[in-house]
C-alpha cells in the first residue's frame, strides 16, 4: 500500500512545484535538445522559450550551459513506467506566454500525484524569472505560505 510510505502530515510537508514542462505522463513531442552545439541550442531556445535576447550566449557560462544541458537531458528523457504517484501536494505554475506547454501536458501533472494538485497562472514565458521576476517571487512566497505558514518570507 502506497499510504504506507507517508503519514497524513507528510503529504502536506511536501510541497513539489513545477512549471514549463509537460507531465511525465505524456511523451515527449519535441526533438530533444540536449545534445545540439552550443549555438544551435541557444537558438532554439530563444525560438522555442523566448530566452533574453540575442546576447544569450555571453549570458551563459560553461557551468550554466553544463547545469542547463543537464537538466534538459532530464526532461528530454525521464519516461515514467511504473513510478508510484507522488504523495505530496503539487503546485502547477501554468505560464501563459509559454507555447511549450499546453493546458493538456499541465492538467495531467495530476496523473502522477496522490496528494492535492494546484493550478497557478502566470503571465510569463517559459524563463519567468527574465520578464516577471517580481511575480514569480510573490507566487513562490504564496506556494511556500500555504504549506509551510511559518516558512514565508
């Protein structure tokens, strides 16, 4: 039995928060760009994200472009199987000027997690915090309030 692993309270403790990415759930529908030259990787994601402007490249250090092909590698090529749902609560940030994500590869965020799932608009593109740091930060704060009250900043 799932439940086994967690107490009631841990499901409320846990808080995983996530946005600009499909749901493990679905496959991925993109090529993947995690193995692409440097230059071909930072043009496709001021074509498909909207990254800063064309000086991107002097904005990304090699350890940055290391970490950030890292973590699209992650994403590229996690499959889910026969992963047991999450148990804790989930917070969906949906950015709306993101067209790499569709409402469909967000809703189904709730296909993985037993615990409660939250939905959250922001109006922002797949990198929130280049236009809309300050909203991000004030969403972020809200999430953190909600589940951990003395934790706020």
């Amino acid at each position: 039995d799932d439940h086994e692993i967690f107490d009631g309270d841990a499901i409320h403790r846990l808080h995983l928060v996530v946005s600009g990415f499909r749901s493990p759930s679905r496959p991925p529908r993109d090529a993947p760009l995690h193995r692409l030259p440097r230059a071909l990787l930072l043009a496709e994601l001021r074509e498909c994200f909207g990254a800063v402007g064309p000086d991107l490249g002097d904005l990304v250090s090699d350890a940055q472009e290391a970490a950030l092909r890292a973590e699209i590698a992650a994403w590229e090529t996690y499959r889910l199987g026969d992963a047991p749902r999450l148990h804790c609560a989930l917070s969906v940030i949906r950015l709306l000027a993101d067209p790499s994500v569709s409402d469909e590869e967000c809703e189904a965020w709730r296909e993985v997690c037993a615990g409660p799932v939250r939905f959250r608009a922001l109006e922002a593109g797949h990198f929130p915090w280049t236009g809309a740091s300050s909203a991000l930060a004030s969403l972020l704060n809200e999430l953190i309030a909600v589940t951990h009250p003395a934790s706020a900043i």
